[in-house]
C-alpha cells in the first residue's frame, strides 16, 4: 500500500535544488522560444520543472495551444534544415515500448499566451539515465496512439539535459 505523502514532503519536493537541467532553444522557425526544464531526484520518482517562454501562438491554423513534450535519446541539438534537431533522435525508449509507454514519453505543454508552467513526478526514468540526453518540443500534440512517436509534428525546440554542478 502507498503511504500517503504528507504536504510537507510536497513542500520539501517543491524547493529542491535540481540534479540536472537542459536550456530549450527554438529553431529558426521559432527563434523566440525558450525556457529551462529542471530535473530532482526523489524517492518517488523525478520531479521535471518546465518553463517555457515565446511558445507560437497558434500552430499551423488555429491550434489548440497543447505541444508536445518528450526527452529524446540523442545527445546533440543539431540537424540539417530539413529537421534543425535530427541529432536528437527518437523519443528516448530503453525498454522498446509502444508509445505513448516511452520513458521519454512526457505530459504536453499548455501554453497561456506563449508561456507554459508545468511540474510533475515520473518513475519512467532517474535523473542519472538522462543526463546527456536531450528534451524536445513539437508542434503539435501528441495524439497518444500514433505509433512510433504520436504524430507530434516537427521539432521546434531542444536542450540537452546536464548534471547540475
């Protein structure tokens, strides 16, 4: 049985130092987005932090504000112009899961007016399989069923995931 956790080890949670964290840069079809995805270590799992700024307003006509959100398993940002993150590879999938049960396979961002907050635990992963790995953003959002990687559309952001000194 799960104990239940108490509000201040949420708290306690909440304020820890990050084990790991990647700087997202847009491509140069969205120079203007950015953020910082934050990783900690805890006993139930890693508790992500993403914040991300300059978010399109709309994707493609009209779009519905949710992008996808994955850690990928290449350890580079960099590509060709056909596709600016190549080099991050495919969603990040040590057991060779069907998606959406990728280890990679993260919550979609919701974007308020270009900016999106989002925190949440995972046990998919520890902080140490991820380090040199990279975090990706997409167009558009992940329909959960396409099969390999959810028809999120193309890569618009990336950030390679560093230890923390």
């Amino acid at each position: 049985m799960l104990k239940t956790t108490q509000p201040t080890d949420l708290l306690a949670a909440l304020r820890c130092s990050p084990d790991a964290w990647a700087a997202v840069r847009g491509s140069e079809r969205c120079p203007q987005l950015s953020g910082t995805v934050r990783f900690c270590q805890t006993r139930r799992g890693v508790l992500v932090f993403a914040e991300i700024f300059g978010l399109p307003e709309t994707v493609e006509s009209c779009g519905n504000g949710f992008f996808a959100f994955h850690i990928h398993g290449g350890s580079s940002c960099t590509g060709d112009s056909a596709d600016p993150f190549a080099d991050a590879l495919a969603h990040y999938n040590p057991e060779a899961c069907p998606h959406p049960a990728h280890a990679g396979d993260l919550p979609p961002l919701l974007s308020n007016h270009g900016y999106a907050l989002q925190v949440f635990l995972t046990d998919r992963f520890t902080v140490r399989e991820i380090i040199g790995r990279t975090v990706i953003l997409h167009t558009g959002v992940d329909d959960f069923t396409t099969q390999p990687a959810g028809s999120a559309g193309s890569k618009i952001a990336c950030g390679r995931i560093v230890r923390s000194r």
